[in-house]
C-alpha cells in the first residue's frame, strides 16, 4: 500500500474526470470500536449538482485498498467536486 487514507472525521476524494466520476471517502463511526468508512460515489457533469451513483461501507482495510486500487487504475487525489451544498 503506497499512501495513506485519512480516517479522521476528513474527507478524502479521488477522481477520473474523462469518465466524471468522483468516489468521496469519510469515517462512519458505528460505536467506539468499529469505525468504518463510508464510500461514496458521484457522476458530475458541471454546471449541474453532481449525481449520487451510491454508497457503501467498508473496514479501513477495505477501504485503502479500494483506494489503492483506484489510484493505480489513474484516478487521482482532488478537492471533490463543485457543489451547491447537497453533499
């Protein structure tokens, strides 16, 4: 595993904008000891609002390597897209 995903109360976003999609990654704590993350995923066409495609949860394990795998398939690290406050 080459990076870290943060799994503080941050979000972390990746994105293929041939394709315009974008997979937003943030901590889900169910209790005090199993935090999980929640995977998010969006088509965005801009100007419009982007599109939710769906959701899942997964361990931190899980998670980074989905993450991993994204990277390696050329998605890559951004700010998320441009929204009007539905996210």
């Amino acid at each position: 595993m080459t990076e870290k995903l943060s799994y503080k109360p941050v979000v972390a976003w990746l994105a293929n904008e041939p394709q315009r999609l974008y997979c937003q990654f943030t901590s889900h704590q169910v209790d005090s000891r199993n935090d999980l993350i929640c995977l998010r995923s969006f088509h965005w066409r801009p100007p419009d609002d982007p599109i939710p495609q769906g959701s899942q949860l997964m361990t931190h394990e899980e998670a980074l390597e989905k993450w991993n795998r994204l990277k390696s398939m050329g998605w890559k690290k951004c700010a998320g897209p441009l929204h009007r406050g539905i996210l």
